[in-house]
C-alpha cells in the first residue's frame, strides 16, 4: 500500500508510474477521497473544542445565575454531542473508503525498470549454459510421464477435474528429491530459516501480501472463511504482521515447502496439457525482510539462490527484468528466471524474484527500530520462488531424458534417490 502523503506531496509521480503500468491516473480520486477524511476530522476536532469550552460556559452561566444562557449552552452541548457520536461512524467510513482505494493501486516501479505493455519489453540480464542438443527428437514431459506409467491426467480428473495431476513411482520420489533438495540448499548454504507454515490463512494475512481485495478471483476460499494459499509467501511475509522489529535482528531469511493452490482464473486456455499450470503445486519459496537502505542488494541476493538452484541442476536457463507491464501488483522490481524445455522448445518462468518496498509492509503494519530512534520504519519485504517444483520436474524430465523414454537423474538429486539413478518404465 502507498502512503497518502506521498500521494498528496507527489501526485504527478503516482500517475506517471501508474501509466508505465498501464494504468489510469489516481492521485485526484485518492487526494479527493483524504481531503473528504480530513475535513471532517477538522470538523470532530472543533466540535470536540467548543464542546468543551461550552461545558466550561455552562457551569460559570449558572454561577452567575445567568439561567437562560446556561440552558441554550446545554442545548448547544447536546447537539455537538450528538454530532460527534454520530462522527465516529463516519469517520470509520470515510477510512474504509480511503484504504479500499489505496488497496487496489499497485506499486511504483524503480525507476530502472523496463518500461513496457508486457513481456515482450523484458530485457535479459544473464544466461547460464547451453541448450541440450539430442540426437534425437526430444519430447514433452506429459508424453515422457504417461509413457512411464508414472504421471495420471485421467486419474486426477476423476477425482479433482481439470489441471491436477497424480505422480507415483520414480516421478513422485524425483519431486520430493527437489524440494529437499532446495531445502537444504537454501537453509545449509544461503542462510534461510526453515518454516512449516500453515496452509490456511486469514483475510488479513492475504490482505497484507497485496493478493486481497482485487485478486480474490485467484484465490481458493472455504466456506468457513479461510483461504488456501497461493504460495508461502503469505504465512512467511506474515511472520512479521504487525511487529516491531529490532534493526540489529535484520535481516530476516525465511523458506518453507508448502503445496500452493491457484484458481488459475485468468488462464482459461492457457498450458491445459501437462503439468505445467496447475490448480495445486508444491513450491519452496523464499522471503526476507530487510531495512530500507539494503534490499535491492538483498533482490540481488536472492535471485542468485534461485539461479543457484538450476546451476546445481545442470538446467540451462536466463534471466530476465520484467518490464512495468509485466510485472507483479506489489512489486517495485522483479527478476524472473526462466529455465530452458527442450521438449516444448521455448523458456519458461520457474522463479520470480520481487523487491515490494514498504509496500506489503504498509499493508502489515510491520516496522523496525534504529537504536537511538524514537520513530519506527516501515521494513521492506522481498519474495521469490527457489524454485517451483512442479515447472523444475519438467525441466529435468525434459533436459535429461533418454532415447529409450527413461529420464537420467541430475547428480544433484542422487543423495535424495535411494540409490535410483535413472527413472525407467
């Protein structure tokens, strides 16, 4: 969420970035909407001051014996009490309103970040290795798992309908090599915290991550009111909801494997065979929480586990900055890795990394303090996929397949095998 008074101080730079996006201006809705908040708390103020100095005028009315002063000034107190009983309301009102709206613009993009519609105006910062070359015609991870007998679209469906899927046999125990895999790397190398989070949150948890009010639609919702998570993110950026956090203690590195659900509402059409866009998916995720001076190196920082990741795995992949069309409602940049798949031909996204600002921090009411300060600042939140678990099996299914359909297992997923070295029928 964005500060109102930047807003007001910096309505041509809202509405500057809010175009980059593609977005249409705000800042006179916004600034409308506070002049309305703060005019009538002038108003509660006033009413409260003459409140008080009548009551003052009452009493010395009365000791006068000046009696039909003293009963229009009782007449005046009443009113003006009634007024400000009736003013709290409005006042709740009036912030509802304001918050609603500033809860729905999204993020101001570093002013390094490619300006564009989508992502065709992303620009590539790096590649890592090269593109396997086969002697023969590669093929697609769906086509590889159902000639295995090991990855069951039709089964899935039966029971859950589209965009699940069921793994088994060596297909099953190569994912969960992955996530311990990433795990390990990123607790025993990269100096994250492991947490098991819950999968159900709250509104307000969603709320603070910026994937609530205007993506709900996205969401999975139980009819008791919690809400399935989208990703780690959520429960890990919430560590830190409403808390105040010594500047010593930071920063904080947080990761978890958790399954991630998605209603994948805006993709009707979109990636329908295979694996690769799924309604439940499992994904180790990393956040940190960082003062303001030192996350952008901190961005720099995090996507560079998650490169180390497919470095590990021998995948060949790029990374890209995402352009102000592309990239996500609460960040301020966003580095998006995508790795290579032979068998589709093309790249893929696999781990986006985001920097947010005090954006979700706003949201969260999360805080730090410098010793010595008396006021508290807002921390800056940074999340990033290390790495989605789901698009990683295709990506190793795809890279290191065999011509007899088996699948190789990347020497970095060997200790987690059980002495399995190769994924045959």
């Amino acid at each position: 969420m964005l500060d109102i008074r930047w807003i007001r101080d910096n309505p041509e730079a809202l509405d500057a970035a809010l175009k980059k996006r593609g977005a249409e201006p705000e800042s006179a809705a916004l600034i409308k909407l506070d002049e309305e908040r703060r005019a009538h708390i002038a108003r509660v103020q006033e009413a409260q001051t003459r409140r008080n100095a009548a009551s003052k005028e009452i009493g010395a009315a009365m000791g006068a014996g000046e009696t039909e002063k003293a009963e229009v000034l009782k007449a005046e107190v009443g009113d003006l009490k009634a007024f400000l009983a009736a003013a709290e309301d409005v006042e709740r009102e009036l912030d509802a309103k304001l918050r609603d709206a500033l809860a729905r613009i999204p993020n101001v993009p570093l002013d390094d970040v490619p300006v564009g519609a989508d992502e065709e105006a992303n620009v590539e910062l790096r590649q890592f290795g090269e593109k396997r070359q086969f002697n023969f015609q590669p093929k697609e991870h769906f086509e590889l798992g159902e000639a295995l007998g090991q990855m069951d679209f039709e089964v899935a469906a039966k029971m859950s309908g589209a965009r699940f899927t069921l793994l088994n046999g060596g297909l099953a125990r190569l994912e969960r090599a992955l996530g311990q895999f990433m795990l390990d790397l990123h607790t025993q190398e990269h100096g994250y915290a492991e947490v098991s989070p819950p999968l159900l949150v709250r509104d307000d948890a969603l709320f603070g991550t910026a994937q609530l009010p205007k993506f709900a639609e996205d969401q999975f919702h139980t009819d008791d009111g919690y809400w399935l998570i989208p990703t780690a993110e959520v429960p890990l950026t919430n560590i830190v909801r409403e808390a105040i956090i010594d500047h010593d203690y930071l920063p904080r590195r947080y990761t978890a494997l958790t399954p991630c659900f998605r209603s994948e509402a805006g993709s009707a059409g979109r990636d329908t065979r295979g694996y690769l866009r799924q309604h439940q998916f499992y994904k180790v995720e990393m956040v940190s929480v960082t003062d303001a001076e030192s996350s952008l190196d901190e961005l720099e920082r995090m996507t560079k586990c998650a490169e180390t990741v497919l470095e590990r795995l021998g995948l060949h992949f790029r990374t890209m900055v995402l352009s102000t069309g592309d990239m996500g409602f609460g960040a301020r940049k966003t580095h998006d890795i995508e790795v290579w798949l032979p068998g589709q031909g093309a790249y893929r996204e696999i781990s986006s990394c985001s920097v947010c600002g005090d954006f979700q921090a706003r949201r969260m009411n999360a805080r730090y303090r410098v010793e010595g300060e008396k006021q508290t600042r807002f921390v800056h939140t940074l999340n990033g996929s290390g790495v989605a678990m789901g698009r990683a099996l295709i990506a190793v299914m795809e890279t290191y397949q065999q011509e007899d359909g088996s699948i190789a297992v990347p020497d970095a997923l060997k200790p987690y095998m059980g002495g399995i070295d190769v994924i045959a029928a």
